[in-house]
C-alpha cells in the first residue's frame, strides 16, 4: 500500500494546508491506537479524525472498517458531507434516527467502508442484522460527552462489544472527560489537547443594561446588528419558540431550533440560517454543540445557561476559525451575575434603532427534489440561473438533500424568479417550487 497522503484529499474539500490538529492527528496514529482529541466545534476536528480513518483503510477489503458515532442527526449528516467533500474511492452511509429505515438498509447492504451513525440507531441496525462490525477496525465517537450526557451509554456499550477487531479508537470531545467508561477498553490513551489553544480565540464579551422588557431590549439589540448573524440562546424549548414569534411581531426575521422540532422543521431551520434567509438562530443549548454554522458575528444569552461550561459552549459558537465574535450577557437593574460569570468590561447602554428591523438580503427557495431524484447542486444552479434568468451575484447557498433541495437567491429576486420559473422542468421534472417558510 502507498504511503499515506493527506495533500489531495484536503485540495479536494477547498482546503490548501492541513490544520495543526489535523497533522496531530495523523501523526499520532502512526505511534499509538487509543487518542482522545479535546478541541472544540469550528478548530477542525473532523477533518482531523477523518483524515485519521483514511489512513487507516484498507482498499482491497470489502466489509465495514469504521464506524462514527456522533449524538445527533445533524451532526451525523455533517461529518457524512465532509467525508465526501474529500472525494475518497470509499463509500460511506449515514444513519439516524426519522431516516428511512429502509433506505439505510439498502445502503449497508453492500458494505460501505464507513458508517457514521447515531448509536441508538446504529444499535437497532446491529439488532436487524443489517450492520456486521467483525471486521470493522477503527472506531470514533465524536462529542462522546454529548453522547453519554444524550442517554447513549447503553447503546454504546452494545456496539463495542461487536467490534471484534477493532485496532484504533478515538475519543473526540470539547470537554475534558474526568473518567471513560470501561467499556471503552482506553489503556493509556495519547492525548491532543486543543482546548488551551482555542481558549485564545477572540471573544469580546459586552453586559448589556436594559431597562423595561427583556424582548424589547434584545429587539433593540438585534436591529443593531444589521445584516451579521447572531444565535439567541435560551434554556426551555417553550421560551426559544415564544421569543422567536414575539421577534417576528416585530418584523425581525428569525428562526428557532430545539429538540422537540420533528427532522424536517430541524432541518430546515438550520439551512434558512446557512442560507442568510434567516440571520437571527433563536435555540436551546442543542445548538452550541455540533452543528457546523459558519461566521457567527454574534451570541446573546437570553437566559443565563445552567452552567459555566454550557457557557463556554455557546460562547464557542461565535470566533470560529481563528475569526473574531461577540458575546453579550442582559443586566437589568436587580440582575445578578452567575457565580461562574466574569463581569465582562464593555457596558452597552442599547437604543431604540431609528431605521427599525433590517430583512435579511437573500431569501430561500423550496424545491421537491433532491439526489434521489438524481438531482445535484449543478442541476440546481443551471435551472435557477438559465430559468430563473438570475445572475451569478443573485444566486447564493444551494443544497440539495435526498428529497429535496433548497436555494437562496436575492430577496429582491425571489418573487420574479418564481414567476419565471413556474411552468418549468428540472431534468424532466416538474417540482414543486417556493419561498421556504
């Protein structure tokens, strides 16, 4: 087998150097089997332990070599599109739970050289004998503190003692982990510490003094911001819901996000804001974790987080990649502090905004189909770009998932795009075509 190198398959997802955690990664496994990496979301760990598994395969074998575990859908589906944007010869599946299961069937039966899963469904697959892990040899639990604190111990523990050959193992996490559970088998694991380092990133945190309603204050907050992203987090589902409509009474254009949403509402929350069709992401602490949100100006802590480290959390959300963000914490006049809270130096004194609510610049379309109707991103921006008589400036984010697809395109366009493109087929097909809401 030829030496392992990582050059192309970075050239190929965009990238032009490996990142230092990245480099750790691979190097490491060359002298050791058991790794944890602690570094948190957005410093590159997941071309990190995928780059670590590509390593590691081996093309000639024809059953599964390594398994991902991660502790949500979102997550799973992320790390799927990662590895593929590496355009290696193995093939890959992603599992999770509101999937169809028969399709997830269908793709294990001819055995793909990775599987990257929920562990709750993964295990049910185990249980169907639909996914055969005697072979498989490297194993990775990505936010494996989030997996334990998801209630998937059980699960987990199941699914190693199916990995008969297992070699190599990881551990990733953005929280230092006291004790691993033994079912682990971790001896003497090596260790790449990141957390230090991100520690340094540049978060500019603000207190800001209100006096009257807390939403009224965050309006005015937000109206400041213009056109910059921003996540409002809030502890209780019911309370991100609540503010979110209250902030479109007041013609603020936002999202909300939690785990009682069903995939698709999910789903679709989260492309909105990647799109820029949303610029205000209102969600619980599910959102501080895991989910691949680029170039977040800011975070507001509607409500003070339960603890200092889903504080340390949120915060990561923002000053991503080396980037700057801002974090900003609501004082009223009797407000006090938590104990784990620093009083931050910058005092903001909010005001009314003049100009009021700012829409955001693209809006997002809805399309019927996606890559099982053998539709791609090409297709999508040919037929929006020909059809829908837009130019390159006025056609943003496309994605396209099994059954659908979605578009953003300049708000100003978006309603004489529809009007062109209403009586027409992609690929032969008539879909179905609107504003996503």
């Amino acid at each position: 087998m030829e030496p392992f190198s990582p050059k192309s398959y970075i050239n190929n997802a965009g990238f032009k150097l490996l990142m230092d955690i990245q480099y750790q990664s691979v190097e490491a496994f060359k002298k050791h089997t058991n790794i944890q990496l602690f570094s948190k979301t957005g410093s590159g760990k997941t071309l990190a332990f995928l780059l670590s598994i590509l390593s590691k395969l081996d093309p000639e074998k024809k059953e599964v070599q390594a398994i991902i575990l991660a502790p949500s859908r979102e997550l799973c589906i992320q790390i799927n599109d990662v590895f593929r944007s590496l355009k290696p010869n193995y093939k890959s599946t992603v599992c999770y739970g509101g999937h169809s299961m028969q399709e997830e069937k269908n793709s294990l039966s001819v055995a793909p050289a990775i599987v990257v899963g929920t562990p709750g469904r993964l295990a049910d697959h185990i249980d169907r004998n639909n996914l055969h892990l005697q072979h498989c040899s490297f194993l990775v639990i990505d936010e494996f503190d989030k997996c334990l604190e998801f209630g998937f111990n059980d699960d987990m523990s199941y699914i190693t003692r199916q990995l008969l050959a297992v070699e190599y193992k990881m551990l990733v996490s953005a929280t230092k982990m006291k004790e691993i559970p033994d079912y682990i088998q971790m001896n003497k694991p090596f260790i790449i510490d990141n957390i230090e380092e991100d520690n340094e990133v540049d978060i500019e945190e603000h207190l800001v003094k209100y006096q009257g309603d807390l939403i009224e204050g965050l309006e005015d907050l937000l109206n400041s911001f213009k056109h910059e992203r921003a996540i409002v987090f809030c502890n209780y589902r019911e309370v991100s819901k609540d503010v979110s409509d209250q902030l479109k009474e007041k013609g603020i254009t936002s999202a909300y996000y939690h785990g009682g949403l069903d995939q698709d509402e999910r789903e679709r929350a989260l492309i909105k804001f990647r799109h820029g069709s949303v610029t205000i992401l209102v969600c619980t602490d599910l959102g501080s974790r895991g989910l691949d949100i680029p170039e977040i100006n800011h975070v507001i802590h509607y409500q003070y987080p339960n603890s200092e480290e889903a504080f340390v959390h949120r915060k990561g959300r923002t000053a991503r990649m080396s980037a700057s963000g801002n974090s900003y914490l609501f004082v009223g006049e009797n407000t006090q502090l938590p104990q784990y809270v620093k009083r931050p130096h910058s005092e903001i004194n909010i005001m009314p905004s003049a100009d009021g609510a700012v829409k955001p610049e693209w809006e997002t379309l809805y399309l019927s189909g996606g890559k099982k109707d053998k539709i791609n991103k090409i297709d999508v921006v040919g037929f929006l770009s020909k059809k829908g008589d837009l130019d390159r400036g006025e056609l943003g984010v496309v994605t396209v998932l099994d059954r659908t697809s979605y578009a953003a395109v300049k708000r100003t366009k978006a309603q004489q795009v529809l009007n062109k493109i209403k009586s027409e087929k992609i690929k032969g097909k008539k879909l179905k075509i609107e504003i996503a809401i």
